[in-house]
C-alpha cells in the first residue's frame, strides 16, 4: 500500500526501510563480548585480591574469656605455695638517683594468695637483699653500707598518693609471679576484660576496678594463646602509667606438681628506673615444709638490722597500731 505525500508516494516497506537506515540495529554481539570481558575482568580482580597473603600472625579460632580464665586458674591452683631457689641481679635506684648494683643469691618463698619473701646474700658479705609482702604489710629491706634502710608500708596503703617512694615495690612483684586465681564471677572487680591480639598471638586481660569518677585498668597481662602462660605483665597507676613492667620467661614445672611457672623474671620500674632479673632454680611446692603458715613475716621493728626505718605510708593514716 502507498500513502501520498507531497507528491512522494511511500509504501509500508519504504517507512520500515528509513527506520532502519535512521537507527542502526544495536551492536550484540560486541555488546555481549564487552560485558564477558567486564565480569571476566572483575572476577580475576577479586581472586587476585583474595590470593594476596594475610599480615603477620594468627587469625584462628580463639577462645572465650571464661574458657582462657579456667585453664589458668587450673594450672595456678596447682601452686598453693612454692618454693625455689633464686639468683637475682639488678640496679635499684635510691631517692637520690644514685644507682645500686645487687647481685646475690637467695631463695624464695611464697603462699597464696599474699604471701612472699625474697630473700638474696652474697658470700663474703652477708644479707644484701629481703622483699616480702604478707596480707597486712609490705617491706624492702637492704642492709648494704650504702643504702642500710628497711622500707615498710601497709598493704592497703600501698598504691595511694600518701605513700612515699619504695626504690622497687614488693607488692608489685607479688603481682608479676602471676601464679594467684582469678575471681571466675565476673561481675566482681577487680573486672576482667579481655581482648586478642593477632599479631601478638595473645590473649590481652585486663583487671578494672572502679574509682569514684571513672574505670581504672590496674593490670594487663599477655598469655600466650597456645600454653596459656603468662608472657608481660604491665602494672598500671591511676593514671594510665606503666609501674612496672615485667617479661616472663623460661618455663618449668616445679617438683610434686603438674603446674607451669616462670622461671625467669626481668622487671622494669619506669618510674624509679630500677631494674630487677631473677632466675629460679630447683622450685618446687615446698622444702621440707617451707614456706609454712605465719612463716614469712616483716622484719622486727624494735631490732630491725638496718641503721635506718622508714614507714612510706606514715601519712595515710594514724588510726592503725604500728606492728
């Protein structure tokens, strides 16, 4: 059929013709071809990015806070009391900054959960070397000419402002053994919290207790993720600041148990700058009965051994008979 127009006379065929020649077919198969290469594309980029290698460390499974605190609760059960030689070296800084070199020889002592004594002499001198905390007290006591001074203080004094400086606080070292419990009803402080460290391969568990203004984190301590053993212990002020800071390493079983324990101990106290290793050798849970109940105790008072006391937590309170 034909339809006039303006003189020009156009069929069905004409019109489909001019369509065709106005607006080209659309290019298929390049089409087709563009979008396989697009996902083909795509697809190599994604598995490229999936074959690059993961960063250093471990991103396995890991266990809950309930399941790590268990297993070290069961190992440090096993250690109600310990007993172990020990060979200590260190320099302790006095309030003078003057450093002291000690190296000695001694034993250790200790029963939980406050219970300790350090106890080093050095042959041709004599005792050059005590540190013991007991549930009331604390005490340091060095009778070398040049220091010849016991430091003692109250347990629950020992971390408040109205203490004076100890060049090394025995109350922390009680902290770094790392062999006590810890509370498994976690809504008692001191709270743990725990977090885990990929590149590290540890489990971080920090102790929080709660001042009047704010949370506090009082002590962290790294373990390992596969033994469960305590690697760094980092001791923490109310402000945040590192007290002490200890590496633990080198460990063995003590003798009638089945429990794991450091056998070397590197200790730094940032603040004071003193600086403490000790290594133990032959520990076991006793020796002939020691540490005994009420045998680790503070040093007489009245016949003290040393020309100078001091009672750093004198200014805390005078409500408390002296011991």
């Amino acid at each position: 059929m034909e339809w006039p127009l303006n003189g020009i006379a156009f069929s069905r065929g004409t019109c489909a013709a001019r369509r065709r020649a106005d607006f080209p077919p659309r290019p298929v198969f390049w089409e087709r071809v563009g979008v396989r290469v697009f996902l083909l594309s795509s697809l190599a980029l994604f598995l490229s990015a999936c074959q690059q290698p993961q960063p250093p460390g471990y991103y396995g499974a890991t266990s809950s806070l309930e399941e790590v605190i268990s297993k070290i609760n069961a190992n440090n059960r096993q250690l109600p009391t310990l007993w172990s030689r020990l060979d200590f070296s260190g320099t302790i800084i006095d309030d003078k900054q003057v450093p002291h070199k000690v190296d000695a020889s001694g034993v250790l002592l200790y029963r939980q959960p406050h219970e300790m004594l350090i106890r080093c002499s050095k042959e041709f001198v004599g005792p050059v070397f005590e540190l013991g905390t007991t549930e009331q007290n604390y005490w340091l006591k060095i009778p070398l000419r040049e220091m010849d001074t016991l430091w003692w203080g109250r347990m629950i004094n020992a971390d408040k402002p109205c203490s004076s400086a100890v060049p090394v606080r025995p109350d922390l070292i009680l902290d770094v053994l790392a062999v006590g419990t810890t509370d498994e009803n976690f809504s008692r402080e001191p709270y743990p919290v725990m977090r885990f460290n990929n590149d590290l391969d540890v489990y971080m568990i920090d102790s929080i207790v709660k001042h009047p203004d704010r949370y506090v984190v009082q002590k962290e301590v790294w373990y390992d993720r596969q033994t469960l053993l305590p690697q760094t212990v980092l001791l923490l002020d109310a402000t945040g600041r590192t007290v002490l800071r200890a590496h633990l390493s080198e460990f063995t079983t003590p003798a009638a148990s089945n429990a794991r324990i450091a056998g070397r101990y590197k200790l730094l106290f940032p603040d004071t700058g003193s600086t403490m290793e000790f290594a133990l050798s032959q520990p076991a849970l006793n020796k002939n009965g020691i540490p005994a109940p009420g045998g680790i105790h503070m040093p007489d008072l009245q016949n003290p051994g040393v020309g100078t006391v001091i009672q750093v937590d004198k200014n805390c309170d005078t409500t408390r008979p002296t011991p």
